[in-house]
C-alpha cells in the first residue's frame, strides 16, 4: 500500500464557461481501493477520462508507476494496464458473451481460447459467466460482469469503476465487494466512484473529494460518518427528507390484470399486474433491471396503449388514451434513460421544458408556442433543483448526468401532477441533490398526489416509501409495507421469491 501506482499532479481542464478541473492533485497506492467523491458537476467525469485516455489535460501531469504517463486514447491506457468499466454498458445484445468481450479487445485470442479463459477468470474471481450466452438474455448484473471480466483479462493494474453497483441487488453488491477485495489483495488498485457512501465506507481505503472541480479534502472512509463525507461533498449541511404518512383512504390509481408483450426480442413482458396507489402514498417498486421496469412505467405514461378496462385514475378508464391526454388530466412520467427518452440530447432546456409541460402548462395555446412562458418555466426547474449550466438555452446533452437528472425530475413535479411515475429518481445524483429529489417526492404526496417510484436503490425505496412491491420477470409482487421489511427480505423479492413464504425459507 506504500508504492504509489498512479499520481496527479496539479490536472487541469477547462470548457467554455466552466473549469472541470483545476489543479487537481492526489494519488493512488499499489492495491489501494481509492473512492473519488464529489456533488453532480464536482468533475469526476472529466477527471477519469483524463486518466483514461479519453480527454487531454490542458496543464498538470500524471504518473504511472513512477514513469510519466500521458494517455492519447483508451487504447493506450489499456496496453499501459489502466482499465474502465463504466456507468452505461456498451455491450450488444445480439452478440454472446465472448464475441462482447473480443471486441473490446486490442489482439483477441481465438474463440476456444478465449471461452475457456472467460470461464477461467470469472470462476476465480467469483463472477462466473457462459461464454456463448447471448448478452440480451442476461440481467444486469450479469452484463455488469462481463463488463468487468472484459477489464480482467488485460491483467490490470488500475481499474476505475463507475457507479458500479447501481443496477445490482444486495446479494450481487456482496459478490462484487469480494471480487474486488481479491483484486486488491493480489496488488490491483481501484478508483470507485459512488454516490452510495455507506458502500464506500464498507469497501474503500481512502478518499478523495472533489467540488467545482477542486480537491477540497480527503478521509479514511471507515473513520468518517456518510453524513460527514456527503457535508465535506456539497460544503454545507445535509438535509434529511422528512416522511410523513399522508395516504388516504381514496384510490388513486388502480390497475386490474395489466399485460403487455415485450416490444423487442430483449424486452420484457408484464404478466397480469394489479396495483391500487392511494392518494398521498408512495409506492416502491423494486427490481434488478431488466425485469419490466421500462415498460411498466410505459403502460402508466401512455407510451403503450391498453385495451380499456385495465388502468384506472379517480374512476376514470385511462388505458387507451395517448400521452398528452394522460398528461392533461395529470399523469406525468420521467423514465429512466435521461438522453433520448426523458429529454432531446440536441435541444435546449427550454424546449425540453416545452416538451412535456405544453399541456399542463398551457405553454401552447391555440397551437402557437408562447416561449417567453416556457423560458420562465424552464428557468423556474434550472433554480428550484439547482440545475447547474450556464442558461436555459444549453442543449441537453451538454449537462452532467446527475444535472440533467434534477432537470427532468424537476420539470414533472413542477407541473403539480396528480399521479406521477419516476423510474430511477436519483440515478448518478449526488447525496444532496438526492435528498433534495426524495424531499419533492415526500411534498408531493403529501399534497395528495399518487406517486410510483421505481428503484434498484434500496434504501431509498425504504427511506420514502409507503408501500413496497417488486417486478421479477414482468410479475409484480403483492405490495407490502415498508416498515418491518428488511433489506434481505427485499433482496429476494427483487430476486424471484414472489411470495414471502418463499423469501423466509430461502433465509
């Protein structure tokens, strides 16, 4: 742990308007598992991507085991033995396994090679894989590790991870934390990268925290209290949501014997889901992803059309009618994919704000777009969430993931709806924003709204929740409250055990 493997010295990057970078200095030991933390646009994107190979410093240098180390491109940090598994796969789904893991491979062996080397690494380190299993038919988890056996097979000595436990139960978050402590036995470092700070005080040596692109301390993650790190984070004091049971007696929402067949080869069919949410109650649904996720919230939004007799809202058949009926009488949606499916990448925040709130706003009456009131809307979500970007006119991709988060997550509650679904609330949002997100959320309900929120964050779902129910290939559990479950229990509903008989014998 006293060899110093990777070191920064004074790293420097800066766009136009904003420094994501400056002068950022520390440095990693050999087998050290580091923990780099820091609020939504603190620059940890920006910073490991230097490391990386994927973006050039503008000043500063780096150093690898001693020698200087200057990365062009990915593929030089790979030969150099620096490897990344990042937030986002980028796996395709009608491939298998192998033929996943031999494209992100500089010089792949042969097929037979290189299936029993994938079963050789990933039986050592506790993460076993099917070379020939096609990637569509695997969970996340199970994506997550061939991401990780990709990374494996180079024989790294840096391996960066990024919001690595995000789409993982708790019995797969176990299996993970014991590969990588056994990968930093055998002298391999890790740079992790989390928002979950109860994890990086279980797992990590040190710590480094970053905010507006600064170094503005380092800790002993397991001599320092969650609060403590997330204070250090944000620099100033954490609020905690305040949850207060608001259901009534009145259901709100109601769904009888919902299916729907998968849209895609790689999709997943919802099986006869009945679910009642009372005005004012917080429902939790849990669920490894993959399971339903996606298209149950696509049933709720009106992405996906129903035969009538199967969704209901305050007495009123809903399921056959589109989106923006849906939304005019007060049924809003924030999906989980921020890029693309919550928001237009190449158009601005204004018109993302146009997008969603035409109708409950009234932003286009008589068909004609008043902008003047979809800029204050757009400029009212950017101020209330703390959106950080220069203006309203920023195109959509040019925001973090975390900033593009509170945006989409903003512009929905703002809108005052009377039932909302938000897949993946707090998904890449730093521990205020967080608190901040789940605060709205409880405000909500308590104004008598229905509100759905889907997670594989666990404590969050027990943290806000009224009720908890989990999706399991499409099936969803009967909904049971969240006091008295525990996280085991949750787990394996999460898993498969679909009735707590089930979940208690396994136990």
């Amino acid at each position: 742990m006293s060899d110093t493997l990777l070191a920064l010295d004074g790293l420097t990057k800066a766009y136009p308007g904003v420094i994501a970078n400056d002068d950022v200095s520390f440095s990693i030991g050999v087998g050290e598992v580091h923990a780099l933390l820091g609020e939504n646009g603190a620059g940890k994107s920006t910073l490991v991507k230097m490391i990386y190979g994927l973006v050039k410093p503008d000043a500063g240098k780096m150093t690898l085991h001693g020698d200087a180390y200057a990365p062009g491109r990915p593929s030089e940090a790979r030969s150099l033995g620096v490897a990344m598994v990042f937030q986002h796969f980028s796996l395709f789904e009608a491939l298998d396994v192998a033929e996943n893991i031999a494209l992100g491979m500089e010089n792949p062996p042969k097929r037979r090679e290189l299936a029993a080397r994938i079963r050789e690494v990933s039986n050592a380190y506790g993460l076993p894989l099917d070379p020939g299993r096609l990637v569509g038919e695997l969970s996340a988890g199970e994506r997550q590790r061939v991401e990780i056996i990709r990374c494996l097979l180079q024989n790294p000595r840096l391996l960066i991870m990024d919001e690595p436990t995000s789409v993982l139960t708790p019995q797969e978050v176990d299996i993970l934390f014991g590969t990588l402590r056994k990968l930093s036995a055998e002298g391999t470092a890790i740079l992790y990268i989390s928002h979950k700070l109860d994890e990086i005080r279980a797992l990590c040596d040190a710590a480094t925290v970053l905010r507006r692109g600064k170094v503005v301390g380092t800790c002993v993650p397991r001599e320092t209290t969650a609060r403590d790190m997330a204070e250090l984070m944000v620099g100033s004091t954490l609020h905690t949501p305040e949850r207060r049971s608001t259901a009534s007696e009145d259901v709100l929402l109601e769904l009888r014997k919902v299916s729907l067949p998968a849209a895609t080869p790689f999709g997943t069919s919802l099986h006869d889901i009945s679910l009642s949410v009372h005005a004012g109650e917080v429902m939790g649904i849990g669920g490894v992803a993959g399971n339903g996720q996606d298209e149950f919230l696509s049933v709720l939004s009106g992405e996906s059309l129903l035969a009538p007799g199967h969704i209901w809202v305050a007495g009123d058949d809903i399921g056959a009618q589109p989106p923006q009926t849906r939304r005019g009488i007060g049924v809003l949606a924030a999906p989980e994919e921020r890029l693309g499916h919550a928001a237009a990448p190449d158009m601005s925040l204004v018109e993302n704000a146009l997008l969603t709130g035409s109708v409950r706003q009234k932003l286009a009456p008589n068909g004609f777009v008043n902008w003047s009131a979809t800029r204050v809307f757009a400029e009212k979500v950017i101020a209330d969430y703390d959106v950080r970007t220069p203006n309203a006119d920023v195109a959509a991709r040019a925001l973090s993931g975390g900033n593009l988060q509170k945006f989409v997550i903003g512009r929905e509650i703002l809108q005052a709806p009377r039932v909302l679904v938000v897949n993946q609330p707090t998904w890449g949002v730093d521990a205020a924003a967080a608190a901040s997100i789940r605060q709205a959320l409880l405000d909500l309900a308590e104004q008598g709204a229905a509100v759905i929120v889907i997670s594989q964050d666990l404590d969050e779902l027990m943290e806000i929740a009224d009720r908890f129910a989990a999706l399991n290939g499409g099936r969803l559990t009967d909904p049971r409250p969240t006091q008295g479950l525990t996280i085991d229990e949750i787990g394996l509903m999460m898993g498969g055990a679909h009735d707590m008989e089930v979940a208690h014998a396994a136990q």
